[in-house]
C-alpha cells in the first residue's frame, strides 16, 4: 500500500541555518503531497501541499517540489526561525482516494 | 477552510470504561477521519466515518473497540470502548476534501 518515509530526527539548529527534511513515498499511481505542521501544544496545520509532478508548493518560507522521478517531497527553508520550531509530518492522499497516509514526523528544534 | 472543534480536549479514565469523543465541523464536507496518535509516534487513520453508513475501518482496528457515528455532514463521534492503558493517545478527527484536509486539536485520553 501507500506508504511515507521521513527522516528521522530530532534535528536542532542554530537561527538562519538551512533546514532540510527528507521525504520519500511509495504509492501507485498520482498521489497528493503534503507536509503538516505540530507547533508545541497545538493541533495539527497544513503547511505545504502539491498535486502533480513538478509542483512546488510553498508558505511561511518553506518549499517542497513533488518529484515523481524520485519518488520525494523533500521540505526545505532557507532560514529558519525559533518559531519554525516544530514536528513536521510528511503525508500522502493516493489518488483513488482521500485519505492521508503520515510518515514518522521529523522533530525541529531552532536555537537563538 | 473548515475549523474542526472537538471534545472532550482531554480526560483521565479508568480501564475497562468507555469514552466518546465528539467531533464538530463548522461547513459542510466530503470526508472525515479519525485518527490516533500514540505518545511520540506519528498518526494512524482508525477509520473513515461515512454519513449514514457503518464506518470503514482500517487494518488493526474494529468496531466493537472504537465504533464510530456520522449522522450528518458536520458531525461525528468516535467511541473508545473497554479501555485500557494501551489506549492512551490523541484521538485526532480530520475532514475535508481531497487535496486538504484540516484537523482538530485533538482528545487527549490518559487511562489509568
């Protein structure tokens, strides 16, 4: 079936440093991408998403680019922030249907 | 966007009772999901929950264990029967549509 795999973390960094969070899927056919996004003691936020290969889909300064040649949605951020501090889950839709398959979730930690 | 409202956000329970938690949706939508979230793991679909049909269900979770109802468009509720320890979790309800899905807050459940 479908299936997400995410890099694992934590991952902490220092403000302004580039961010990267490795994504990978396995699905058939075309499905949807997205990323969401845990801020400490909140719910669950859509952060990014893309529907087709080769879309970038965008906000807050993060970018991810569904790349069907190699199966990857990575997120990155140029500059990150100590709010950017967060869980970040990569997820798929698979194109038959509409539910959201998660991977593991990455866990961000900014510094000052 | 839809803003998923649930209850209750939590509760301690003792083993062996049951507990249903309530999910509001303030538009009309398609799809809607409930999902667990066990401490420090990723998120797991339990089931679909269908408009006025049995829900579907998701391998490793059944009915009689977490019975769910949709009565309408906006509304449903998960049900986590004969509680154990092992049932601790976030219990998350998303709905939406293909493409996004927006997510509550969740119902923390601690079971003593």
């Amino acid at each position: 079936g479908d299936s997400v795999t995410q890099m694992e973390g934590p991952v902490t960094l220092s403000e302004e440093a580039f961010l990267t969070i490795n994504c990978t899927y396995t699905a058939t056919g075309y499905p949807s991408l997205f990323w969401y996004v845990q801020y400490p003691g909140e719910g669950l936020q859509l952060l990014l998403k893309a529907t087709k290969a080769d879309d970038k889909g965008s906000n807050k300064g993060f970018e991810a680019t569904y790349r069907k040649e190699t199966t990857s949605f990575h997120l990155e951020k140029g500059s990150v922030q100590v709010s950017d501090s967060a869980v970040y889950f990569c997820a798929l839709s698979g194109s038959n249907d509409y539910k959201l398959s998660f991977g593991a979730g990455t866990t961000v930690t900014v510094r000052a | 966007s839809a803003v998923i409202s649930q209850k209750p956000s939590r509760d301690i329970c003792q083993r062996g009772t049951s507990l249903t938690i309530q999910c509001q949706v303030d538009s009309q939508v398609t799809m809607m999901f409930w999902y667990r979230q066990q401490p420090g793991q990723s998120l797991t679909l339990i089931a679909t929950a269908n408009q006025g049909s049995e829900a579907t269900y998701e391998s490793g979770f059944v009915i009689d264990k977490f019975p769910i109802s949709r009565p309408n468009l906006t509304f449903s509720t998960l049900t986590v029967s004969n509680m154990s320890p092992e049932d601790s979790s976030i219990y998350l309800c998303s709905a939406g549509q293909r493409g996004e899905l927006f997510f509550g807050e969740g119902s923390r459940l601690t079971v003593l």
